[in-house]
RNA sequence: GGCGCAGUAGCCAAGUGGUAAGGCAAUGGUCUGCAACACCAGUAUCCACCGGUUCAAAUCCGGUCUGCGCCUCCA
C-alpha cells in the first residue's frame, strides 16, 4: 500500500510502527457552527482510508479531535449571551449528527482541547526546560521557532523566505517575540473569556498545542498518519512537529496526508463571498450518500468543484449501483436454492478480478475514483449475467461483492425494506387488471398516480416493480 | 514578491514512458402496450500551446498561456 506523504512529497509504502496496527491523528473541525461541506471532505477521505485499512486487516486507533476553545466559538458565546462550553457542545452534537449522515465512523477517540490543559501545561513545561520556548512580558508564552533546526520541512518553506512574508509581523505590535516566525503556545484571557491557570498566567492555549498534545495522549509519541485539509500544512502542522519533536525528541508522524479543498466556483468557499454551504443545506436537497459519493469520485489531492449539476451527476451514478443491488435483491425473492450451475461457477470466480482492481486502485494512495470505477464495472457485470433463473448462491454472490467493495467506500447501496401502504398495494394490483384488459388509460393513470405519491413503478419482465423516488 | 498545484471528449474524472479506465449527458438498436430499468453499438488519430530528449511521451526536460492554492484564522 502506497501513501503520499506530504514530507518527501512522494508515494511511499506504508509501514506501521506497530506490526498490523495504525495510529492514525486527524485534525477535526472547531465547534462554532454547523460544519460545511468543506469540512466534509477529510472526513470523508480519511474514513474511507480508515475503512480500507481495517479491510487489509489493521486495527485502526482513529483519534480525530474537536476544537472546543477559540475566538469565533467565543464571539458567538458573547453574541449569544451563554458561556462558551454552550456554544461547542451544540456543535458537537449537530457534528456528529452530520458524520452519522454522511456514514462516517466515529473515530475511536473524540478528545475535546478543553479536556486536555493539563497535558498543554506539561508540554510547554517541558518546551520552556528544553529551551525552546519562552514567556513574554504579559504571560504569553511563545514557541522559539529558530531553535527548531528542522522547521519547515513539512511545507517546505525556508526560513527567511517565510520572515519577508510575514514582515508585517514586526512592525503589528507583536514587539514581545524574540521573532516573527516565533507562535503562540498560551496567551493570557481577557475579559469575560474562558481561562485555566497556569504557571505563567491566567489563560488558554494558542491553537497548535492542542494537537499535539491529544495525539501524544490518546496515541504516543510517535504515530503512523496525521491527516487534514491541504491549508493546515502550514502553518498548523508544521508547527505540530516543530512543538512534538522539540518536547519528545522523536518523530511525531510518519506520514502526513492532506486532502485538496471542495471549491465552489472554482473558487475556495467563504462566508464573505457567499460561496457556502453546510452539510445541512446540502442535506435538505440531496441524500447525503451522494456527496459522499460526489467527494470519493475524485481524487483526494486534487480541488474538486461543487454545484447542483455536478451533484445531479453524481446522484445518477449513483442509483445505477443503487439499481443494481435493488434488482438482485428482486431476483433473490424468487430464486431458487439450488447450487450454482458450472456456468455460474466460472462467472463468481471473475468476481475476484474486479476485487482486484479495486484494492489495486486504493493500494495506490486511496485512488478512490478508479476504485469506483471497478464497482461499476462488477455492476455492468451483474446486470449483464443475473437472470430469473439464476440461482440464489449465485445472485448472493453478486450482490455481496458490491456491497462489499461499496461499504469499504462507505457507501451504502442496500435500501431498507419498505412495505407498501395497503392502498398502494391495491392500486398497483388495479393496474395490472387494467393491463391485462388493455385499458392502457387507466393503466397509465395509475402510474401517474403513484408518481405523484413518489413510488415509481417498472415493469420487468420478472414483474411489477416499484421504488421511492 | 516567495513557494506550490493543475489544464485529458458536451460535463466530471482515472491514467505519469509503450500507444487514452469509469461515470453523467446525448445518439442508434434490443426489450416494453408506451415508459422506466437493463443490455448492445459507435462516440477524444488524440491529452492547453511551442520546442526538446527517446525506437516510443498525455506521461520526461525547457519555455509560453490560463486557472487555483499556501505564505494570515481556515478542512
């Protein structure tokens, strides 16, 4: 299995720390509104990398954290009037509600910033003994960037090119650094903000020690993946490293992966540009599972672009395979039980190619788009060879192969059983009657009737069938 | 200004040295009372443009144009 890893900027093998086990660390979103479907997208990405590993056989440790203490989360607690704990545990929940939708797994370990002070306060401890970090005049304290010789290898950035542009920096009033490149390991409150004491004043930890920290707790010194959205590499990341490596004395992550942002427009979302959508929104028109499907049709490093034709695009793809599974599920009904025929045996043994395929596709950095492309493939291939004389092994044996390359993807393609309203089980048994009588009329009117009741009938060969549309 | 990514059919999108996957849309056909679903068929002599390397390039190198991202909170 092959990663790209934003370190060597190349394809490497993957190779656990721990034989058959992954430590893996992603950055999770700060809880101070609905997540949009930008947010989306690594933890779409990096479910299903997580899903696909745990099908290669890993025990996955999945360690994904809210950020629950930050200036928008406390503007909005003033805005409305409630502390701040208020405002992200609302958001903790609706998160978890959109993960739930979009069929992400939770991850092993949600950890929440605020739960884990004590292990920032050691951390800068042990930074500030180690020398690389200092405290100025007001109580901040700050990270000593240039004692970090290997800082800006994972952005690969160069020192002094990063000094001429952050040189607005030295003259914004920040005049207590040692340094411009220097950041913020804990500041001190203001009014009516949440705080922790510390050792050096009252106050709250700058953003990139939390993750350090949580990722040190909850998975050691040393993981196998960090992951997050393309526009963390820096400075967030590099500053995780720079901050683990300097307090442990150790690599913090083997691999760093990033994914490529949703753009809409072509043009990454913003609030100011009007350019943005929540998962809920999103939601409200479409079945989640599609965006699902939209983000995992592309590769994960590459922009992607959102609109309503591209999604409409994508929900068609979609119910082909969703088509796909509900038609075997309608032949299973009827088969018989008999063992496969010689012919049937020939054809399950090519299941095992587009399996195949598909793992080669995801062997090569979780290349989602071509995995895709296999299951369309074995869905081209149950359409073709399930008939309503096959037998019931051999129509499970289809079936099973698309739910189980799709499930890897974290799609889900089975619909649930629905019963039929007494009355729609009348009308459709009307028309049938109409049918055999050739009162194509009525027929039609019925058909009709149902459609505008949303259940959407097919005639097969097999029979009447009907779906929810 | 510095660093970096991308440009493949109407649309989306794989492919990174050996002669263009897959999906959506559209067309013709089979099936159907008609539809829908499904299947079959054809569909880019060519991968932004210009030059170069090679027996061979969409794939490597140089240049040009265009779009985008990071350098500041951000998935």
């Amino acid at each position: 299995m092959k990663i790209y890893n934003t370190l060597s900027k190349k394809k490497e093998e993957f190779i656990p720390i721990e034989e058959g086990k992954v430590r893996m660390y992603v950055c999770g979103p700060t809880v101070y509104n609905l997540i949009h479907i930008g947010n989306a997208r690594p933890m779409i990405v990096f479910d299903t990398v997580r899903r696909y590993m745990e099908h290669k056989g890993y025990a996955v440790n999945y360690v994904s954290n809210f950020t629950d203490v930050d200036d928008k989360i406390i503007k909005k607690a003033v805005e409305e009037g409630v502390e701040a704990s208020v405002i992200s545990t609302r958001y903790i929940a609706e998160c978890k509600k959109d993960m739930e939708a979009l069929n992400v797994k939770p991850a092993t370990m949600h950890p929440l910033a605020t739960n884990e002070i004590g292990g920032m306060l050691d951390m800068i401890r042990t930074l500030m003994e180690k020398g690389y970090a200092y405290q100025a005049e007001d109580g901040t304290v700050y990270f000593r960037t240039r004692n970090f010789r290997e800082y800006g290898k994972l952005s690969h950035k160069n020192l002094d090119d990063l000094q001429g542009g952050n040189r607005s920096l030295l003259v914004s009033g920040e005049n207590q650094k040692e340094d411009a490149l220097d950041f913020v390991l804990w500041k001190p409150k203001k009014e009516g903000e949440p705080y922790w004491e510390s050792p050096w004043c009252e106050g709250r930890p700058g953003w990139h020690i939390e993750c350090s920290v949580m990722s040190k707790r909850y998975l050691g010194d040393e993981i196998d993946i960090h992951a997050g959205g393309e526009d963390l590499v820096f400075p967030h990341h590099e500053n995780e490293i720079a901050q683990s490596e300097a307090a442990n004395g150790k690599t913090f992550a083997k691999y760093w992966m990033h994914n490529a942002f949703l753009n809409i427009d072509h043009k990454k979302m913003s609030k100011s540009a009007g350019n943005f959508f929540t998962v809920r929104d999103i939601a409200g028109k479409y079945d989640l599972q599609i965006l699902r499907f939209f983000m995992l049709s592309a590769h994960y490093r590459s922009p992607l672009n959102f609109s309503s034709e591209l999604m409409e695009a994508a929900g068609n793809g979609y119910g082909r395979i969703l088509n796909s599974v509900d038609n075997l599920n309608f032949l299973l009904q009827n088969a018989s039980g008999r063992e496969m025929t010689e012919e049937e045996k020939n054809l399950a043994k090519e299941l095992d190619g587009f399996t195949a395929k598909f793992d080669e596709a995801m062997d090569d950095d979780f290349n989602t788009a071509d995995a895709i492309a296999a299951i369309f493939e074995l869905v081209k291939f149950a359409n073709t060879h399930a008939k309503e004389s096959s037998s019931a092994p051999f129509l499970g044996a289809l079936k099973g192969r698309i739910v189980e390359l799709s499930d890897i993807c974290g799609l889900k393609v089975e619909k649930k059983e629905e019963l039929l309203d007494g009355d729609i089980e009348e009308l459709i048994a009307q028309r049938q009657a109409a049918r055999k009588a050739k009162d194509f009329a009525r027929a039609d009117e019925i058909r009709e009737e149902l459609l505008n009741k949303g259940i959407l009938l097919e005639d097969t060969r097999e029979g009447v069938k009907w779906k929810r549309v």
